[in-house]
C-alpha cells in the first residue's frame, strides 16, 4: 500500500471565515483603543505656554540661527 501526499494542494480558507475573523478582532479591539485614547488625552494641556521670545516663527528662526 502506497500513500501519497500532494503538497501543492491549494486548501485555501473561505472568504466569509477569514472576513468573520477580521470583523471580530476589529470589534474586540475598538473599545481598548478607546480607553487608550482617552488616557492619553486626560493629559494633553488645554493652553500651551508660550516662552517669551518665541512668540512668532520669524523670532524663532532668529533664535535657532
């Protein structure tokens, strides 16, 4: 008795099965994304403090020339 393998099969996944998975892992996701996001915001400075002196783009190329 014989057996052989053919290893050129091309045993390929539906399309719905792998569009199930990505659409799960998407939906699974978005929520930490949002946590993450809303963390990181808390610390973001409503007003930025400007340094005397670099108050205009032209003064500030002055400065770092």
């Amino acid at each position: 008795m014989t057996v052989t393998y053919n290893s050129t099969s091309n045993i390929r996944p539906p399309r719905r099965l792998l569009l199930t998975l990505l659409l799960s892992a998407l939906f699974l996701c978005a929520p930490a994304a949002k946590r993450i996001e809303k963390s990181v915001l808390e610390n973001v400075p409503g007003r930025s403090q400007v340094v005397s002196g670099y108050s205009k783009p032209d003064s500030v190329t002055d400065r770092l020339a």
